[in-house]
C-alpha cells in the first residue's frame, strides 16, 4: 500500500548548521507530497507542499523538491534556528483526500 | 484563513465516563474532517473520515461503537470516546480538507485526552 519512509530522528544540531531530512514515497501514482512541522502540545502545520513532479515548496527558508524519479522529497534548510525545533512529518496524498504520514523526525536545534 | 479549532484542549476525565471533543472549521466549510490519534512520539494515526451529513468511515482496527463520530454541519465534528479507560489516553487530533485542494488537511490544535 501507499506509505511514507522518514529519516529516523531524533536528529540535534546546532544553529545555522545546514539541515536535512529525507523522505521517500511509494509511486502509486502521482501524489501530492507535503511537510507539516507539529511544535510541542500542538496540532499539525502545513510546512510547504508540492503538488507535481519538479515542483518545489517553500516556506520559512525551508524548500523540498518532488523528485519522481527517486521518489523522494527531502526537506532542506540552509540554516537552522533555535526556533525550528519542532517534530517534521513527511506526508502524500491518498486518494481524494486522505493523507499517508511518516513516521516523524524529531529536531532539535541547540545554540 | 483556513482556521481548524478543537476544544476543549486537555480533559481529565475518570475511567468509564465518555468525552466529547469538538473540531470546528472557523472561517471555511469542511465537508470532509478527519481524526487522528497521536501516541508519544510516534506519528499521526488516521481513525475514522467524517463526511457532512453521513456516516463516518472508520480504519480497520477502530471500534466505531467506542468512537462515535458526528459531522452534523459544515463546521462541526465531535468524537466523543465512550466509557473511556486509561489506554484511550492520548491526543486527538482533527483536521478537515478543502474541496478543490486534493489530499490538502487542515489541522487542529489536538486535545489531551487523560484518563484516570
């Protein structure tokens, strides 16, 4: 079935350090992918998404690229803050409207 | 725009009582929401998707009968966890889609469920 392979975390790094967290999708045709950053004791929030292939989202410094050809839509951030310490899901679209998640990465970002 | 909110945001409740959580769209119509359930550092598991005006559709291994869904108007959906006990501890979270933006979700806040 459709499913969501996240770099495992917990992942710690110090600020303006260069980040990366992987994720690929399974290719059951042509997905919207997505990342949703969760802050502590709260929901869920749309990082940035892509929508086709070549695509790129972005949003607060952080950029992902729909690669079909990897299936992959890592996220990247040139540099990280304090702030940025959060918990990523990596997310497709199934079907009309329900969403497959990844398993989350966990970051912490240290001064 | 696109504003999810849940209330209450943490219930304590003693085990055997039901609770009911609210998820509103607050300036959008949602004819899809979803519930997800959230154990400590794990990712978001999909419970049930409820359509406005119709029943429910719950994913395999969830009790429809333990978590009652309702989607009685564009904004609104409940889950309310009858006779709850100490494993139904955790936290909800509802999100609700858009029509014309496919598999985009809007999320709520979550709710702290603890039961004693």
């Amino acid at each position: 079935g459709d499913s969501v392979t996240q770099m495992e975390g917990p992942v710690t790094l110090s600020e303006e350090a260069f980040l990366t967290i992987n994720c690929t999708y399974t290719a059951t045709g042509y997905p919207s992918l997505f990342w949703y950053v969760q802050y502590p004791g709260e929901g869920l929030q749309l990082l940035l998404k892509a929508t086709k292939a070549d695509d790129k989202g972005s949003n607060k410094g952080f950029e992902a690229t729909y690669r079909k050809e990897t299936t992959s839509f890592h996220l990247e951030k040139g540099s990280v803050q304090v702030s940025d310490s959060a918990v990523y899901f990596c997310a497709r679209g199934q079907g009309a409207q329900k969403l497959v998640f990844g398993q989350g990465t966990r970051l912490t970002i240290n001064p | 725009g696109a504003v999810v909110s849940q209330h209450p945001s943490r219930v304590i409740c003693k085990s055997g009582t039901s609770v009911k959580i609210e998820c509103r769209s607050l300036d959008f119509q949602a004819t899809t929401m979803f519930w997800y359930r959230q154990f400590p550092k794990q990712s978001l598991m999909l419970m049930a998707t409820s359509n406005e005006g119709s029943k429910a559709t719950y994913e395999q291994g969830v009790e429809k009968d333990k978590f009652l869904i309702n989607h009685a108007s564009l904004t609104l959906s409940t889950l309310t966890v009858t006779s709850a006990h100490p494993e139904d501890s955790s936290f909800y979270i509802c999100s609700a889609g858009l029509v014309g933006l496919p598999s985009e979700q809007f999320f709520g806040p979550g709710t702290r469920l603890t039961v004693l």
